[in-house]
C-alpha cells in the first residue's frame, strides 16, 4: 500500500535509502521537507540485507505515518547518454557493456531522465531488496543518487558563469563519481566502486587523460579526498580546487 495510517494533520513522504552495506530509512514532512525521523540500519553479516529491510518496513511505529509518496534512493554504478541517443530497448544491453563486472543478473536496470541536463542516467537495483519493497509499497520511485548528485553540481556548475571545461571528482566511502562540463553542459559521467586511494587515482587520472584535459590550464574541483589522494593528484594536475557540495 502506498498510503498508510490515519493521521490527517500532516502528510510525510518515506525515503529509503540503500547502500552496499545497509540502507536507512528517513521520514519527511512533505510540505517543507524537514526530517522527522531517521534510522540507518548495518548489515550485521548473517541476516541477508532484505529481511533486515523487511523487518523494518514492518515495524509499528513506522506504520503509523501517512506516507504521501515513497522514493527509494540508489546507490550503484551509472552512466549517462545524451537523450537523443537513448533507446529504450539498449538500456540493459548497454549497462552490462558498460559495468560486464557486475552481476546484472541479481539486479533490475533503471535509467531516469535528468531534464535539466538533457541526459539519461542508467542504472540498477539489486532485485530482491526492491521486490521486498514493493511488497509494501507497489508504487516506490526508484531514484538514483548519483543522478541527483549530478543534477547538483550541474547547480553549481552554472554558477561560475564561463565556457571553460569543468572537471569534478566527488569521493565517498566505497564508491566515486567523476563527471565533467563542458560549457556548462554535462559532457562525461560515470560512477567507481572504490575504497582505496590507489583506485581513485588510477580511475581519476584515466578519465582526465581520456578527456583530454590541460594539465598546466585547467582545473580539478574535489570533494571529500584523503590529504594523500591529494598529494598524489598535485604531482600530475597542480590547480586542484577543493569543492564542497
């Protein structure tokens, strides 16, 4: 059921979020968006994660909201195409080309259009945590939050008012997503299953070098790097800037 409980003053929207690890579970006013409740849940390495998942959909107090919407919030590997080359029917086949590492079999592949940006975010979701989720709520919005962290640093991209190629690095615990603007329109994106700094330097330099950017000319916006990523990076690309988002 998409709407559940009886409370009638205030309507909330449930976020669940998942990572490779855990996923946390937040609840929303819909009117302004402020939090009102967050639990994050750790896989404890004996229960699978979607009867974890399970249990907590079904607790009481969580039954006692009246959820406007429920959006389910990704967190995997991606990659974007402009939307005139979209098609539909190449949306599996080019995901498994793009990440043939990952067993796509497991998961369901999603794309979402970032209209702001005129490109198609490809995606994917491990299958049985979403079908635990669609149990109790048949109509959840998968979302992607690498496409949502694109959609922000295009943000913020516009607010630098020139036609220079912008290069971004966006590191987190166990993943990274690198993507690049070009007159300010989305020219590259991809996101890393990292968690080391020898990975991230290795994928960073190989998108800068197949980018073609200047060394000695253009710059590189961090975010969340390691003081040794940094140091490592200094050694081939001296103008880094480091970005907070």
């Amino acid at each position: 059921m998409q709407v559940t409980g009886s409370n009638l003053l205030n309507t909330y929207r449930l976020s669940i979020r998942l990572f490779s690890d855990g996923f946390s579970l937040s609840i929303l006013y819909t009117a302004d968006n402020s939090l009102v409740q967050k639990e994050d849940v750790t896989a404890d390495g004996q229960t699978p994660l979607y009867q974890l998942l399970e249990k907590a959909l079904k607790r009481p107090h969580l039954m006692e909201y009246t959820f406007q919407s429920v959006e389910l919030l990704v967190l995997s590997p991606s990659t974007c195409i402009p939307l005139e080359y979209f098609r539909r029917e190449e949306v599996f086949p080019l995901y498994n080309l793009t990440f043939p590492s990952l067993k796509v079999g497991k998961n369901e592949v999603h794309y979402q259009i970032l209209p702001s940006l005129e490109v198609v975010e490809v995606f994917s979701v491990n299958l049985q945590l979403l079908q635990t989720i669609q149990a109790i709520y048949p109509d959840v919005e998968v979302v992607s939050l690498e496409g949502r962290a694109i959609e922000t640093i295009a943000n913020d991209d516009r607010k630098k008012q020139d036609r220079n190629i912008h290069f971004y690095a966006m590191i987190a615990p166990k993943n990274m997503l690198i993507c690049c603007f070009k007159e300010q329109r989305l020219h590259y994106a991809s996101t890393f299953n990292v968690e080391n700094d020898n990975d991230r330097l290795y994928y960073i330099m190989g998108a800068w070098k197949s980018l073609q950017m200047n060394d000695q000319t253009q710059s590189m916006f961090l975010n969340n790097a390691s003081a040794e990523l940094m140091q490592q990076l200094q050694r081939f690309i001296p103008k880094i800037t480091v970005c907070e988002l």
